[in-house]
C-alpha cells in the first residue's frame, strides 16, 4: 500500500511523515472533515466468526446499517481499519469481542487524528474495553453526530447482545 501511518500520544497523527487530521491543527493545509452524515459514511464492520453470539451480534449490525449508509466493508484487520478511520478512509468501524493486542496502536492513532474511540455505551474506550465504535475527525471537538446515530441504530436492532 505504500503506507506509514504513525502516532505518538500526544504528539500526533502522521501518514508518511505528513501530519493527519487533528482538532488543535491550525494549519491551513491541513484536511479536517467536516460532519459526516450517515447516509455518507462508509464504514467497516467487524466479522467476530470465533463465536456465533458475537457473528450473529455483527449480522444484525449489516442488516440495520446496509440500506443508511453510503457502504459497509468487513475487513478483519483492526488495527489497519482504524489507521483507514483516521485517514478519513472510512467514517466509521464497529466491532465486538475485541482484544487490546487488536486495538492498542489503532487507538492513539485514531485519537491523535481527531477521531473518537468509544464503547457501545458512547463513553471513551480504553484498551479493555471489547467493543468498540470508532468514528473521524468530524471537523470539532464535540462533533459526536455521527457516533451518536451509529448507537441508535444498533440499539434499536440489539446488536450490542451478544
């Protein structure tokens, strides 16, 4: 791919030695999105197959999303899709089961970009937390817009039992 994406908590978000999206950048030429709309966003959905309550959980999460959003992918690389979130290459990344070996780099990178890392409960995650919605930089500090309509949706079709 061609691709370096780097972070240092606190230090920022770098793709091959260019900073990435952050919410303190001031500069100019630097890229922010700006909120992203549901009906927009592309976003990546875990596929747990070690247990069939957590493939079931991800099933109903493609049914209830597949006709609201722009597109839906099932890459199973975790710590790779949230580099893409912080990219801006994918809006969003949900999934269940998973563990902090999965997660930790993907986190700061993620975060240092701008982008939030949360729980099904849409309070911040930590690398113990198993379930994880990850959303961009969308434009501001308290743009939750997007994360916030992803957990309605997967309430509304109980996909976080599992």
């Amino acid at each position: 791919l061609g691709e370096m994406t780097s972070s240092i908590r606190g230090g920022g978000c770098f793709l091959n030695g260019k900073r990435l999206n952050s919410n303190e950048a001031q500069d100019d030429k630097i890229h922010k999105i700006e909120g992203i709309k549901l009906n927009e966003a592309l976003i990546n959905v875990g596929f747990p197959a070690v247990k069939d309550s957590t493939l079931r959980a991800s099933s109903r999460a493609v049914a209830a999303l597949a006709t609201k959003v722009r597109g839906l992918r099932m890459i199973a690389s975790a710590s790779q899709v949230m580099a893409w979130v912080a990219q801006g290459k994918l809006s969003a990344y949900i999934s269940w089961d998973l563990n902090a070996w999965d997660v930790a780099a993907g986190m700061v990178i993620v975060e240092e970009s701008g982008g939030k890392v949360s729980d099904f409960d849409g309070n911040r995650a930590d690398v113990s937390s198993r379930d994880l919605i990850v959303t961009c930089n969308e434009g501001c500090e308290n743009s939750f817009g997007l994360k916030d309509e992803i957990i309605s949706i997967l309430k509304e079709n109980d996909c976080f039992e599992y």
